[in-house]
C-alpha cells in the first residue's frame, strides 16, 4: 500500500483538480452539436460490447507507450448572465516513464468585446522535485517529487472525477493498471454511434455516461478514435443537454512525439514574469 504525506497528498489532488479543468469537450466537426442533443437518450445500463473493445484497443495502446506528448485544443461556448460566452484552451500533456510529466493550460476567454488571456495552470514532476504553478495568484509551489504511481493511487470514489475528457482519460490510460482502468467499470453506457470521417481520419465514436444513477440524464461523453492507430483524436462533454444554460465543450487531440525521449526542458519549470516561490498558495493581499 503507498503511503503519502499531507505535501504530497495535497499535489496529487491538485494534479487531479487540474486534470478536471481539462475534462469534458464536444464532437464539434463531423458531429454537429445539434445532432448530439437530439441524439440525448435515456443513459444505457448495459455497455455495447463493440464500443468496449475499441476502449480497450486504446487503453492497451497508450500503456505500452514510454513516453507520450500531446496538445489538445478545447472550444466551450456558454450562456452566463453577462451574455454570451467562449472559451478557448490549450493544453500540452506531456508523459514519461518512470515519473515524469508535464501539464499546462491556458486559456482565451471573450465575453462580448472583452478578451481575457491567462494562464490557469501548469504542473511539472521531473524526478527530483514537483511544481505547481496557479496562474491567478502568479503563484508557484515546490515540493518533493511525486511519482506516476502515487498519482494513479489516487483514485476518487466516483469515476467521472477522474475518467472523460482527453488529457484525464490519457493519463489514466498510460499509467493505470489494465484491472483499474477496466473499460466496463468506467465507461458505463458505453455504445458505439457509428464510424466516420473526421477531417480527413477514419474514427469510431463511442458515447458514455459518467455520472452515476439518476444523475446520468445530466450530462454524457462523446470519444472519437482514430481506427487505423487507436489513438483519441476528440474528446466531447455535453452537459445538461435538457437545460438552456447547456453547454458543448470540444477537444481535439494532437500527437506532438509518440515514444521518443522529451528534452530536459519539457519538464523544467520557466517561472512566467511575475510569478513568486511561495510556501503554500495564498490569495493576494488587499
């Protein structure tokens, strides 16, 4: 059993919560975001055996992997009280055995003509020590190194904490043992909605829903995967599609380096201007 102090606790959740900020996304091209709320069915209790192979193709794919970098990026239209708003982000995720990784986002924001660029996060682990950066506070922590298993020992009480969206569902595939990441487990519903063109790629779209019980109708996950490599090629999450502040959000998946050694300096922290070495992270003073 792994045994891990508060500092190190407390950094593992943070990856985790960062993980989240990147969850969710819709199918955008190829599949209208139209079609997916028509589409929006009562949550199935039986996974299709087809759409569990595929998911499971992939897992196997990226456990096998030494190293892996991707950028994704993400498009979330919303309907707040201020009007309407878009959101755009892009993430890189980088990964390598044994416990190296790298995690940035940052994020376009436009609401009516205000544009707001900021950097929401980065979290780095090069085996001697741990960064974690908050892009609001300008503020930047570092502890002792925290391993790829103590990660992957973390595992929430509900899944859809950890699993959709495509940086979570990248991590868990490359670090997970195949009994943790066991596709029936936490890909429940999961169908497969038919094979496609996107931009030009063969993929397989597979539907799932996270939430558990009655809490399902809330929202679901659309995967698409490239069938010729297995790989995620788009992540979506449409949420409370019966709702009218309901929302689509889209990530497209693109492989930067697939088992090639990353440079030294992928997983070395370049503090932004501004940014402070602080103990803990605080909100700003007055």
């Amino acid at each position: 059993m792994l045994v891990m102090n508060r500092a190190t606790r407390n950094l593992v959740n943070r990856i985790l919560i960062g993980l989240a900020l990147a969850a969710g996304p819709g199918m955008g091209a190829g599949i209208a975001a139209t079609s997916i709320h028509a589409s929006f069915a009562a949550p199935q209790t039986i996974s299709d055996p087809r759409a569990i192979a595929i998911i499971e193709e992939m897992a196997a794919h990226y456990s096998k992997l030494q190293s892996v970098q991707v950028d994704t990026n993400g498009d979330l239209p919303l309907i707040t009280i201020m009007g309407k708003a878009n959101i755009r982000f892009h993430v890189t995720l980088a990964l390598q055995r044994p416990d190296r990784y790298a995690y940035y986002v940052d994020s376009t924001t436009r609401t009516g003509d205000r544009t707001t660029n900021k950097v929401m996060l980065a979290i780095l682990g090069n085996g001697r020590s741990a960064i974690s950066y908050n892009g609001s506070l300008k503020q930047y922590t570092r502890s002792r190194p925290v391993s790829l298993a103590a990660i992957a020992a973390q595992r929430p009480a509900r899944p859809d904490m950890l699993w959709g969206g495509a940086t979570k569902l990248l991590l868990a595939f490359f670090i997970h043992s195949p009994e943790d990441r066991a596709a029936k487990k936490f890909f429940p519903g999961a169908r497969l909605v038919g094979r496609k063109l996107l931009n030009g790629t063969p993929v397989a779209v597979i539907e799932y829903f996270p939430l558990p019980g009655k809490l399902a109708s809330l929202g679901k996950y659309f995967i698409a995967v490239d069938t010729r490599s297995d790989v995620l090629v788009r992540c979506s999450d449409v949420i409370a599609p019966q709702n009218p502040f309901s929302a689509v959000e889209t990530e497209d998946v693109r492989p930067v380096s697939v088992n090639e050694l990353l440079p030294d300096s992928v997983f070395n922290f370049r503090p932004p201007p501004g940014a402070r070495l602080v103990a803990k992270f605080s909100a700003p003073s007055g």
